[in-house]
C-alpha cells in the first residue's frame, strides 16, 4: 500500500506509479467482475432529449441533446467479425455493437457525464443537475434547482483568485497581446457567465477490472479525448466552451454526489449561449473564449453548501468497486485538491500536494515561468523541413461523424502533404482551458511524427514546432523501422503495416509537479489524449481514419525519437491512413436515414 503522506515530495506519487507501470506484468481479467458500461439513477424524473439542435426551435435542449449526442450518446451500430492476429478474420457470425461518438480504450466507456443546465440559463428545461443516460438518450434528474451559479461560483472563484499567481509565475497573462482577452479576470467572468456545465467524472472499477492500475492512465487520457471532442461540438453549435481542469474536487464531488473512490469528477466544461440566442454558422471553429488561470481554495459558496445538503437521486444497484488500493490509488489521491471542507482535509494523511502544503499544486513551489513546461526537442534534433499549409476549409468538427478507429489497418497509399498539414495544425493549436499558456498551443506536451509514407516527405521521425509549422528531423528511414521491433500488441503491428504516419504525444511526467503537485500527471495525460483526438478528427474530416495504440508509447519509440536518457517519454501513439475500402467492420448511424440502404438486396440464384 503506498499511500500519499505530508511527507511525500511533489511528483513522489507520480514516480512510484511510472516505476510500477514500467515493471508491471501480464494482467489475469475476471470477467465476470466487469461492471456495467453505463450508469443510471433508475427512480430519477427523466427528460427526453431531442436528437438533434434542428428538432426544436431555438437554443434549448435540442442543442443539450446535440452536444451529448456527439460526446457520449450511442451513434452508431457495428458489425465486426473477430480477427487473428494478422488482422484477418476468423469466420463465424459478426459482433453486433452499439458504437460511441469516441473512442474508449477496450471500449469500456469509464467517462460518466454531468450536466447542470436549465431555465432561466437554457430556456425549455427544469433547472437541475442532470446525469446523461447514453442508452436512452435522456436526462435523469439527479438533484432540483439551478446547479449552474453553484458549479461556476466554484470555478470563478478560483480563476479569479489564480491569475495573479500564473501571472506571477510567467510574468506575463497567457495568451497574445492581441488575440481574444486572456487575463484572469476574463477566465472568472466567463465561468460566471457560462449558461451550462457539463462534469466529466470516472467510473474507475469500469476500466481498472481489466486494465488495473494502467487503467488510471487510459481514464486520464480518455477524458481528455471527451474534452477535445465537446469543445469541438460544441464550436459547431456556436458554444463558447472552456476547459477546467483544475478545480476543488472535493467540493464538485458533493455537489455531485459522488463518494470520489468509485467514481470522481477529473474535468469541468462549462458552455455559453451565442449572445444571439441562435445557432452560429457551422465553420468547426469554437467561440474565442480566454482560458483561466490557476485556482487558490475558496470554500464553497453558500448556494453550493446548501444544494449538497439535499439528498441526490439513488443510482443503479449493484454500485462498482472502488478504486482498488495501489499505485494508482495514491496517485489518484495526491491529484485531488484538498479543501478545508473535503473529505481529503488539511490535516489528512493524503494532503501532500493540497492548498496547504508546500507542494501546493495551487501555491507554486517554485516562479518557475510556466512556459518552459513546455516540452523542448532533444539535442539531436536536425534540420527542418516546413510543413505542408494545411486544407482549406477543414475542421475538426466535420470529423466528429466520420470518425473510425480501424481495427484491420490501413490501405498502404501515400498521404497528401497538405493532410498531414492539416492533421498537425489541428493537433497543435491552443485551446480554451486553465493550463498556464494552452491557449497558444499544447501546454504540457510535444508532438512527435513518425513518417512511414507522406508525400514530399523523407521517411523518418520528427519533432513538430506548431509556432513555425515546421518539422525538425530526429531519426531516419532506417532507425524508424525500429519502432515495429518494440513490445506492440498484433493490432499495432498491423495498424503500422498499411499506416502512413503517427503522431506520438510527448512529454515530461515530472516537469510541473513543482508547480502542479502530482496534479501534473493527470493534466498532462488529458492534455495527451486531447490532442490526439483533435489529430483524429481533422484526419477524419478529410477522409482518413486514425486509432490511438497506447502500447506504441514504449521504450524503443522513445529510443528512436532519442527521447532515451532524457527526461521525456512517449505518452500516446495515434496512426493514421487511408480506411481499407472493405473489411471487417461495417457501422451505420443511429438513426439510419432513411434514404440509406442497409442490407444489401439479395442477389439472384
């Protein structure tokens, strides 16, 4: 049992998962002890949600229903047949699927989703905390009365009071001199002003039961992923959207209702109308909205004390496992803020990185300036290439529909320059969310390319300035085809035979626990997934298809990228390509148009 102490030094939790992870070996899965992959609250008043933003009038619960159709509803059926490891199939009757909006790792779906929404903020719909029921696409009533003013009460008092030490820290406010309003006080004033929150919270048994303590990794990620794929639905309904990743757990737990050992907030979106009141042109491309800064510990406003002493609505029975005592465990426990009226108090034995200690994640230990988080490339970096200018025209969002994840590979052919361009600036750009310099790019993360077929561009690896738009050469043809030598599952290979390029997320696991505590590691690895989903949806956008292949963040990708004997490591492994014409699977949107032939008619004897 490693439990987190007053003792413990900022990134101590992280270092002890990391060593773990590294020498962990083959996992025995029960089951039978698998949880169900969604959660309800079976006596809780339900609202049914429109399945579209066009079925009702105006910017009601038709656009609620949009979003969360496209973050976690059920979107698609999927016939798949089982494969050998040479990506083939077996025979035998195909699979049938319910398929989701993204991707989860072994399709356990751990990501549960919160919505406090309503009157007078959404017009058309009670005001309550609502749980999103993905099976039937409704809301169930968790908890009466508007939660919006208690939830970002909660975030603008910690973006407000955090600015001064970001800019402390930097020097400077994130964002460009002349680009939308950065500063903190913008941050505070745009949760304040938010119409509606959507809580991202883990089930964490859902993953952990097959996974273990690398499950904690592939939640992290995923919620990330989730946090990409609303941002980007929600920039096509004209949302103004923002991402909280930093915030007083324990207070957004209870408000919640949630018990934060089976199942605990990780990210905060919070939402806001077109000042209009209607939907924006659909060009991708969210709202400009200022990112916040780095939160102190507010106690909890007086609306939110009073709407946690209610009793919430009763869950479905039986409840998941907590998380299991471990590595992850205490990992788990050193990322959560502690606030003076969370369970995780001042003097609790897990305070190490809370408010009120020296390895405050929110009280920096350091005025190291936030920026140089910012991974550099390794030493042996050579020339640069200029990338490609990316499409015209494409954005993430059109990829949210056409997203695949292919599970034989991909066709071997050549992938346009101008795609790769397009895939790397839309992995590349800022986003609205509260790590320190994000809105100019990833904060906490590199990208890295692995070259296997690109037109105008030599096979290789390389390292991705997104300020220049430029690829710096790390390792040639030779030292790339290492990458296939490493410890990959059968898929992976697969997946790299017919792939014409990945992109590797990297970073350092340990570069901000100074400033964040062992908060870092969880921010950096949604940061991870984040960018990977905006990679897989631009590169779905144009026509490709792209799988993330968490194996492929091993020891030998590092080696080749000569990230070995440096403090950065691979974090993530997303290949992309041409989706085989044919194959083993075949997915129909839910609901089939009906314009949409979906058996084949029967051919004549």
């Amino acid at each position: 049992m490693h439990t987190t102490t007053a003792t413990s030094a900022p990134g101590a939790a992280t270092s002890r998962y990391l060593a773990a992870m590294r020498n962990r070996g083959a996992l025995s899965i029960d089951w039978a002890a698998a949880p169900t992959r969604h959660k309800r609250y079976p006596g809780a008043e339900r609202v049914r949600l429109p399945w579209a933003a066009g079925d009702v009038p105006g910017p009601g619960p038709g656009v609620l229903g949009e979003l969360l159709r496209d973050l976690l509803g059920m979107t698609r059926t999927v016939w798949s047949h089982h494969l050998d490891d040479g990506g083939r199939p077996l025979g035998g009757p195909p699979m049938l699927l319910t398929g989701r909006p993204a991707p989860s790792g072994g399709g356990l779906y751990p990501i549960e989703a919160y919505v406090a929404a309503g009157e007078p903020h959404l017009p058309g719909l009670p005001a309550a905390l609502y749980h999103y029921d993905p099976v039937h696409h409704v809301l169930e009533r968790v908890r009466g009365d508007d939660h919006v003013p208690a939830l970002t009460d909660l975030l603008a008092a910690d973006a407000a009071a955090n600015s001064a030490e970001d800019i402390a820290a930097d020097g400077v406010a994130d964002g460009p001199a002349d680009g939308p309003a950065n500063s903190a006080a913008d941050g505070a004033a745009g949760d304040s002003a938010a119409d509606m929150a959507i809580v991202l919270s883990a089930v964490f048994w859902r993953s952990m039961f097959k996974y273990g303590d690398f499950g904690y990794r592939l939640i992290c990620q995923e919620t990330g992923v989730l946090v990409a794929q609303a941002l980007a639905v929600g920039g096509r309904l004209g949302l103004a959207g923002r991402a909280r990743l930093r915030f007083p757990d324990g207070e957004v737990d209870r408000l919640l209702g949630l018990d934060d050992v089976r199942e605990a907030a990780l990210a905060v979106l919070t939402f806001t109308l077109p000042s209009g009141g209607g939907r924006l042109p659909d060009t991708g491309q969210p709202p400009a909205s200022s990112p916040p800064g780095r939160p102190l510990s507010p106690p909890a406003s007086s609306l939110a004390g009073e709407l946690m002493s209610r009793p919430v609505a009763d869950e479905s029975r039986p409840l998941p496992r907590a998380m299991p005592d471990g590595h992850a465990a205490a990992l788990h426990r050193a990322c959560t803020f502690a606030f003076p009226s969370s369970p995780h108090s001042a003097n609790s034995p897990h305070s190490a990185n809370s408010p009120h200690s020296t390895s405050s994640p929110h009280s920096p230990g350091s005025t190291e300036p936030a920026g140089v988080l910012r991974p550099r490339p390794p030493v042996r970096a050579g020339r640069a290439l200029p990338a490609s200018e990316p499409a015209a025209g494409a954005h993430p969002a059109a990829g949210v529909r056409r997203r695949t994840s292919p599970v034989a590979g991909y066709r071997p052919v050549p992938l346009l320059g101008r795609a790769l361009g397009t895939v790397l600036a839309a992995a590349g750009g800022g986003y609205p969310a509260d790590l320190p310099g994000a809105a100019t790019g990833p904060a906490a993360t590199a990208l890295c390319l692995l070259s296997l077929r690109v037109e105008g561009l030599p096979r290789g690896a390389y390292w991705y300035d997104p300020a220049r738009h430029t690829l710096h050469e790390l390792a040639g043809a030779g030292e790339v085809e290492a990458v296939a030598t490493g410890r990959l599952l059968a898929n992976t290979r697969v997946a790299l035979r017919g792939a014409a390029a990945a992109l590797v997320p990297v970073g350092d696991p340990l570069a901000g626990a100074r400033l964040f505590g062992d908060r870092w590691y969880r921010m950096q690895q949604m940061e991870a997934g984040l960018v990977a989903q905006r990679a897989a949806l631009a590169a779905a956008a144009l026509g490709l298809a792209a799988r993330i292949h968490s194996d492929g963040a091993n020891e030998t990708t590092d080696e080749v990228l000569g990230l070995a004997g440096t403090s950065l490591r691979s974090l993530s492994f997303l290949a992309m390509g041409t989706p085989p014409t044919g194959g083993p699977l075949v997915a129909r949107p839910i609901p089939v148009p009906a314009d949409e032939e979906v058996m084949p008619a029967p051919t004549p004897a």
